[in-house]
C-alpha cells in the first residue's frame, strides 16, 4: 500500500470538522445570558414560586391565617352555644306553657267547710308575715312538702267590710321571696265571692308559704280565703 498527501482542497479530515463544529457550539452558547438563581433563603424561594404561579405562604403568613381560622372556631363555637342554650330556654317555657294550661288543680282547703281566715293590719298599712293555715290548723305548706308548684288563683269571700279595697301578697321561706300578688274592691253587699289570679312563681318542695294583707277597712279588716294550685 503506497501514501501519499492530499493535494490543496482535496478534502479535510474529519477530526478537524468535528473540533470546528464543537467551537461553534460553544461561541453560541457564551453569547446567551442564563440569569442565576439564588435559592439560598426561604423568602427568596417563596418569591420565585410566586413569579410562576405558585400559591406559598411564608411561615408569619400561615400563623395570621391560622389564628383568625382559631377565631372563627372560637365565634363559631360560642354561637352554637348561645343557640343551644336559646333552644333550651324556648323549650323550658314551652313546656311551663303546658304545664300551666295543663296541669291538674288542686284545692286547698280541700274540704268545704274549711276556709283560710287572712287578717290585715291597721287600716291601709301591711300586717305581719303569717304563715297561711285553714281553720284546721292545716297549711297550705303541707301542699308542697313533696313536690314543688305553683299558686294559680285565690278565691275571696266574706270580707269583714264590705266597700273597701284588700291587698294581698303571697311568700315563701325565710326570706319572704314573693310568689305572687293581687287584689280585689268589695262591693258593698259584701256576699260577692272574688277569683283572683295569682300565677305564682314556683314553689320549691319543703318551703313554708306565708300572706300579708292590707285593707282600705278597719283595722284588722278579715276575708275568707281558698286557693288553686298544681305541680311541677
């Protein structure tokens, strides 16, 4: 086998091609500016997935949005509770509705021939605390030793002078907490017999139930009483 040189523009050998290729490619990659990233801090990586469209919050961010979302728990919370305890309130007065246009009377004294006697102090001023009592010596105490409930109505007849004006208040316990209050004006043939209503508060079982009574009369003005009641 014989060698011998290429003539002038014969022809390049491939090596030499490939290097000048190479060199091209590298002219034109210097010639463009690749901007550098610098990911080196939280909020610097925050903003760069900001500026492509990410939704990221920084660390004081998610702590304000999670304190207003406890805020809004704690209102919400608060707002079940006062419609729970609204419900309940509705409930309890619904079911005193019932009981009051519901609920069995009681008379007391039972019996017809007993009758309460209540007496007032001197003219228009208060009398004593008394505990009410028939003429039995029963109380209308004894009513509620067991169960709790309410005075409805006071009947009133008799009164000692007729024409004149009677005030009449209802307590209980020792520290005379009002059930209930009423009044009437005897007419002047004084056989007209009175149905006041009272609707007490509620009795608690065990209290002992007192009257007072103040009348436009004489001193001492008296009437005949009765009384309506129920339980709880």
């Amino acid at each position: 086998m014989k060698w011998r040189r290429a003539e002038k523009g014969e022809g390049t050998p491939n090596g030499i091609k490939w290097l000048l290729a190479a060199t091209l490619v590298l002219i034109l990659l210097s010639s463009f500016v690749v901007p550098s990233l610098n990911l080196t801090t939280v909020d610097n990586a925050i903003n760069f997935l900001r500026e492509r469209g990410y939704y990221v919050l920084a660390s004081s961010e998610y702590d304000t949005i999670n304190d207003k979302l406890d805020d809004i728990a704690t209102n919400a919370n608060a707002a079940v509770l006062a419609a729970q305890s609204a419900v309940i309130a509705a409930q309890t007065a619904s079911n005193k509705v019932d009981l009051f246009n519901s609920a069995e009377v009681y008379l007391f004294p039972s019996a017809t021939n007993l009758n309460c006697l209540l007496t007032a102090g001197n003219t228009n001023i208060w009398s004593a605390w008394t505990e009410v009592a028939d003429n039995a010596t029963t109380t209308l105490s004894s009513s509620f030793a067991v169960n709790s409930g309410y005075v409805s109505d006071m009947l009133f007849f008799l009164p000692s002078d007729a024409a004149d004006g009677y005030n009449i208040e209802l307590a209980y316990g020792d520290a005379k907490t009002t059930l209930g209050r009423t009044a009437f004006w005897a007419l002047a043939s004084g056989d007209v017999a009175y149905v006041m209503p009272i609707k007490s508060r509620r009795v608690p079982a065990g209290e002992t139930i007192y009257y007072r009574m103040q009348s436009t009369g004489a001193n001492g003005a008296t009437v005949q009483a009765r009384f309506r009641y129920f339980y709880e």
